[in-house]
C-alpha cells in the first residue's frame, strides 16, 4: 500500500496575512514525510532574503549590529531601497506573508539565502580617489556559525515557521549552502591587510554536542558569557583550514580556480580532514531541519571529491536524497564546458545552467545569437547533459545582470519567459522578474533590488500570468518536465521547438522579434490530427494550431507569428496505468541502502524496481511516485528500470557508489610532453575499475613535475590502483611496474606518499 502521510499544517500557531484562509493540509509522498526534493515538475523561485519583503521590523538591527549598516535614512525603521550595499530588512516572516502571491503564481519551490548566522562588520573597500565603499554581508554568503541563524532574517523558530508555512501549502524550502569560504580574510583594497574570515560554534556539552535552547537557539553553557566560540581563524590557521594561498587573479587553471581565493574569501581546504567532516556536520544540520534541497555555492571553486563526498553524507542522513544544485559559473563559449557539463556525473550535484543563460542573454536580451543558434543549444546540451531536466534553467540571478536592464521590450522579454517554462531543465525565477525588476547599471549588486520598495506585488503582470499558466502546464503534462527536445522548425527570428514525453507532447512557437511577422510554413508532426487551443490563452497573442493528415503525413499548417507572438499547444493524453514510465530519478547516485524516488507514470500497483538485476525493497508507490531502497549491487552505474507484470519500463542511469565515501590524495612524480595530462584508475568502481575512459579527472600540477588529485573512494577500502597518461587524441599510456595498494581512512581524507612513475 502507498503510504500517504500527511505533514503539519503551519506549526506555532503561525498568523496568517489578512484575509488569507487557513490552507488545507498537505499530503506528502515520502515515507519520512518531507515533500520531497525538487524535480523538474516545480517552478522555484529565489529570493535574496533581505531584499523581499520586510515582515518584522524587529529584527532589523538585531542587537550589537552597527544601526549604520542598515539602510535607513529617513529613519523609520525600515530599509530604503537606496544603499544595495547595507541591509534592507527583508525576512523569513516577510516571506511567509507573501505565501499567497508566490502560490497564486505557480511556485512550488522557493529557494532562500544562507539561514545561518554571517559576518556581520562592515566590508570597508578604501577607493584610489580616497572615498570609502561600505558593504555588508547582506546575501549570506559569508559564513560566521554554521549552526545559529542569520539574526537578521529571524530566530529559529521562524525559519521552521517558513519551512512549515512553505510545506503546509504544498510549496519545498532550497536552502543556499557555502562551503567554499567563509568571508573576506584580507583587504585587497588595503595592502590585503588582516580582516576577518573566521568561522565559530555554540558551546558544547560534556558530550560534545552542540547546547540549544528549546526554541534552538544557542546558549552558554560554560558560563562564560559568550554564545560561541572561535573555531577557525585564517590569520592564525594553526590547524590548516584554509589554502590560504591568496587571490586567484589570473590563474585561470584548474588548480587555480579551486585552491586560490575568489575576491580574497578565506578559502576552506576542503582536503582537510577536520574541515571535511566539519562541513559533513553543518550541512546535515540544516537538513535535520527539514528542508528539501540544497543549492551549493561557487562549485566551479570547490573540490569535487569533497562535493561528491559531502553530496553523499547529506543523502545518506535521515529523511531521504534531497535537490542538489550548485554555481558552476561558465561563459559561453568556455574552455571549461567540458568539466561544467561532467560535474553532476561526477559529483551529483546538478549545476545552474549557465549555458541556458548564455544562450537565453544572447538570443533573446542583445539579440547576438540567432534563434536558430539557441535551439542548437537545446539540442546540444540534452544530449550532452546526464541529467538535462535536472539542470536548474534560469534567466537572471544575483550573480548576473537583471534580464530586464538588458531586455526592455515586453515582447522579447516575455518570449524568453515562457521559453524558460517550457524548455528541459528545472526553471528559477529570479525574485521580481515578474514584476519587470530591473537595475540600475549592469552589475550584479545593482540587480539586488529591495522589492517590497522597487515594486508591487502584482498579480496581473502579463509576466506573472505567463509563469502561473506555464508552471500549471509544467505540472500537468510530463512532456515539459520529463520529455525529450527536438526543433521542429528554426531561423534567425523564429523558434518551433516540440517537448514529448511517449504520446504527451508539447509544441512552442516563438517569435523573439517585437515588430515583425514571419510565416512558418507546413511543419510535419506526430500530433493526432485536430485542432490545438494556446494553453496561454492568447496572453502573448497566440492562436490555435490545426493538424491535418495529408498524403498520410500529420502536419501542421502554415501559420504567421505576429511580433512577440508565442503560442503553446499541448497534447496531455492519459498513459494508463498498467505500463510503467521512468521520468526522473533524484538522487542521481547513492549507496545501498540509500532512499531513491522514482518519478514517472504508471508506477503504481505493486512494481518491481530493479537495479541492474538486483531488485530494490519498494517502500511504497503510486501511479506517478515510487520509493525505494538502492539494494546490494554491484558500485558504478546501473540502470534502474519497473517491472509491472510483462512490461518493463525505459531505464534511467545511477551511480552506485561502494559505501560512504571519502578523500585519497594521490601523488605523483612524473614528466609529460606537451599536451599530456596525468590520471590514476584502480579496482574500484570510483576509480573506475581499470578502464581509463572511466578514470579519475585529470590531475593538478601546480610544482610540476609533482602532481596531485583528491578522489572520493569508499571508507576503509584496500584497492589497488596505478597512473596513467593521456594525450589530446585519447592515447594512454599506463606507468609500468606493480600495481600499487592503498587503504582509504575511515573518515575525511588522507594522502598517499609521493610516488614516483614507474
């Protein structure tokens, strides 16, 4: 039987916003109750915590904050929206007030800001003409205590009010992780003097767990009258828990970009077996919390071994796999595509889709690219992405310029809205793109407009009609979040792209241009032949389509697309229940034992889940859900697949990994030739198993002729391994001599002894 177990409704006796109706409870699918993570059915929604809404002017210069931080002027208590440098006020308690108007648009997903406690000094930037810059920690990505709130968002108790007001309505909580860096260590602006950078914790019990209060807060519990104690220090890094080896500048190698700093943020030495479990313990506290995914910050600057590993430990505490996805910052085109596009093979941990902005920017903000050129991305990145609708697709974010300050027209803008919807991958809405957000000038501090002052919250926007229209589609119809991407017709101006999921299909006609009409001409389809209404009503000027059979060919006929015109028209025929249909999987890798959701159709009474061909324990299942346990099988991918009588469904990749897992950091001697990078593969599955198309990621050399890499095997493991060279055409050529033998650490990470090539 499927367990259906119902969440709590709001908790605490929550106040609800005037006029609003106590919501329903509801049901959630998973055993532990959660909602689940997120999958490519949701529309999230990212919010700058501080830049929402103001829903508590209480907490807006929480106790010992610096009042001149705040952004107040006219002193009344609340931020002006002027100064994006210092704080604004927005909260937990603002969002939870909002709840109505992100679910009357369609968001079933909000991701926040860091709920942790961040430094909270001025950043002071000394500026050549002798004026001062004053900045503040306002976005939460600078790090103080991992395990006390951001004071300025709110307490404890109301981040699991937002969690429960969020869940109560249907809606999952994304929390921003950083495990990157903690803050600025260092003034670049002033001789990279000493700064800050250091990281604290609550007191201890005798046991060595954390004391809190019962509303979880921090207390002092050796009397010593401070809440915290200091952890790490990265001017005094006694115990090694930075690189600490300064701004990357123009060090645009791999090893660069990992080991050196961003913007001179400590940088934490996520080989450090301290740091790594250190890390492991903060991330699943949150997820005790409750929340249902995490997106990781600066990916492209992390360890992958220590994000795959830290990936694993979160999946693997209790409550189930949740939503991972992190900031691999690309441009377009980069030389770095290739690790961009393998990360989430490797790690798990599925990227923000900077090549869908790039491409998005450039066909339809500044018309640098054509049309045709971004349905050749579709393309090419469905094909070259494991996991293409797990990609988190986005038009704008905090890190990049507001599409609105590049796009001004309403039509385009709006072409590229409902493009987003409807395109393979996972959709964010940046906070206030419904609202036609802009900025100030290009940069990214610009864009982090406060929009309870920028704005109101409108909830007849053309743009907010057309992400509720497009997200109740997206949850309707399988095409949009499981199915393939195929362009069915494309030129300079002009975009027909078709989503199919089996007989569901969605088709999209767009024309990016404001002023101008094209004619598409006959275009062949395997839709049924009838007529198909614009699922957005005409909202951006669509019409119906008609199908026709003609000499024994389904087309469509010939049709204009007037200026900004996009119609959508959807083909959402039931598939039955008796053959079963994988759409997605989350998570993408694991260990046995570990909890998978399966998502889909016709999944429902009594499936047979199996890896490979080893059968997985169903813990309980519907026509559209599955949980199950990844059973004992053979680490490396295998390929899930149900079972219901004599039909089996199509197969979806997972990487079973051999067991907890942890950091080898293995070295080595050795010369190339131009043109030569150095690699290791052994007798593990993580290593993979001896064929070097399977093998570690190329390994660093930052004192040549030493090389080093960091690798995620399983604990405790005793394997066998040796290095090998490959050139740019593929050629490999293996080290002579023994194999060598290695045991892994029980926990964290350990070095292996420089060797010398064979």
């Amino acid at each position: 039987m499927w367990k259906r177990i119902t969440i709590a409704a709001i908790a605490g006796g929550l106040a609800l916003p005037a006029g609003a109706v106590q919501p329903p409870k509801v049901e959630a699918l998973t055993a532990s109750s959660a909602l689940g993570p997120v999958t490519p059915k949701d529309t999230v929604y990212q919010i700058i915590t501080d830049r929402f809404a103001d829903g508590s002017t209480a907490n807006n210069k929480p106790a010992g904050f610096d009042p001149t931080l705040f952004d107040d002027a006219n002193g009344d208590g609340r931020g002006d929206g002027n100064d994006l440098k210092l704080y604004q006020g927005g909260d937990w308690k603002g969002i939870i007030d909002k709840i109505p108007y992100l679910k009357n648009m369609g968001v079933t997903a909000v991701w926040v800001s860091a709920p942790y406690e961040n430094r909270d000094t001025a950043i002071n930037d000394y500026q050549p003409n002798g004026s001062l810059n004053r900045w503040t920690s306002f976005h939460g990505y600078h790090v103080r205590n991992y395990f006390a709130t951001n004071k300025h968002f709110g307490m404890m108790k109301e981040f699991e009010q937002l969690r429960d007001a969020l869940h109560a309505q249907g809606m999952k909580l994304v929390i921003d992780f950083v495990t990157n860096h903690t803050s600025r260590w260092q003034n670049p602006t002033s001789n990279f003097s000493p700064e800050d950078g250091k990281l604290y914790e609550p007191d201890k019990n005798a046991s060595g767990a954390y004391t809190f209060n019962a509303n979880g807060e921090p207390i002092d519990s050796n009397g010593d009258g401070k809440l915290e104690n200091l952890v790490a220090d990265p001017n005094n890094d006694v115990n090694g828990w930075f690189h600490g080896l300064g701004d990357r500048g123009s060090d645009s190698s791999k090893f660069g970009f990992r080991n050196r700093e961003l913007g001179s943020l400590a940088d934490f030495s996520q080989e450090n077996s301290t740091v790594i479990n250190y890390l492991e313990k903060a991330a699943t506290f949150w997820k005790a919390k409750g929340v249902d995914g995490f997106r990781h910050d600066a990916t492209l600057h992390m360890n992958p071994a220590f994000t795959k590993g830290l990936k694993d430990a979160i999946d693997s505490a209790p409550g189930g796999p949740m939503t991972h996805f992190g900031e691999f910052f690309i441009a377009r085109p980069d030389p770095k595509y290739d690790e961009y596009r393998t990360f989430p093979d490797r790690t798990g941990v599925n990227n923000l889709d900077f090549e869908y902005f790039r491409a998005s920017t450039n066909a339809f903000g500044n018309f640098s690219e054509s049309m045709s050129t971004f349905g050749n991305m579709l393309l090419q990145t469905s094909a070259d992405y494991s996991y293409e609708n797990q990609a988190v697709t986005f038009l704008d974010n905090h890190d990049v310029t507001r599409f609105r300050y590049i796009q001004p027209n309403n039509k385009p803008y709006h072409a590229a809205l409902a493009t987003l919807m409807t395109s393979r991958g996972t959709p964010n809405i940046y906070y206030g793109t419904e609202q036609y957000l802009s900025s100030a000038d290009s940069s990214d501090i610009a864009g982090r407009v406060f929009m309870e002052k920028a704005a109101s919250f409108d909830q007849n926007t053309t743009a907010y009609k057309v992400i509720k229209s497009l997200s109740a589609l997206r949850q309707s119809n399988e095409a949009i979040a499981f199915g393939t991407t195929n362009v069915l017709y494309s030129t300079n101006d002009v975009l027909v792209y078709q989503r199919q999921f089996y007989d569901k299909q969605v088709i999209v006609a767009v024309n990016r241009q404001p002023n101008a009409s094209f004619t598409v001409p006959a275009i062949n389809t395997t839709l049924p032949a009838g007529t198909y209404t614009d699922v957005l009503g005409g909202l951006l000027s669509g019409g119906s389509a008609s199908v026709t059979n003609v000499s024994g060919q389904n087309k469509i006929g010939s049709f204009t697309l007037a200026g900004g015109q996009v119609s959508v028209w959807s083909h959402n025929p039931s598939l039955g229940t008796t053959v079963p249909r994988i759409g997605d999987v989350v998570s993408t890798s694991g260990r046995p034992g570990n909890t998978v959701y399966i998502y889909g159709t016709g999944l429902g009474s009594s499936p047979v889940v199996k890896f490979g061909t080893a059968t997985a324990t169903v813990v309980s299942s519907s026509d559209t859900f599955i949980e199950a346990t990844v059973p004992t099988v053979a680490a490396g991918q295998q390929p899930i697949t149900v079972t219901k009588g004599s039909s089996v469904s199509n197969s979806f990749t997972y990487d079973v990994l051999t067991n907890d897992q942890v950091q080898v950091i293995f070295k080595v001697n050795a010369t190339t030739t131009p043109g030569q990078t150095l690699h290791v593969s052994g007798s593990l599955a993580e290593l993979g198993n001896w064929d070097a198309a399977k093998s570690s990621e190329s390994m660093l050399n930052p004192n040549y002729p030493t090389w080093f890499l960091p690798v995620s095997v399983p604990k405790g493991a005793t394997f066998t391994f040796k290095f090998f060279k490959k050139d740019a055409n593929g050629n490999v050529v293996w080290e002579g001599g023994s194999n060598r033998t290695f045991t892994a650490p029980a926990s964290g990470s350990l070095d292996t002894a420089v060797f010398n090539w064979q």
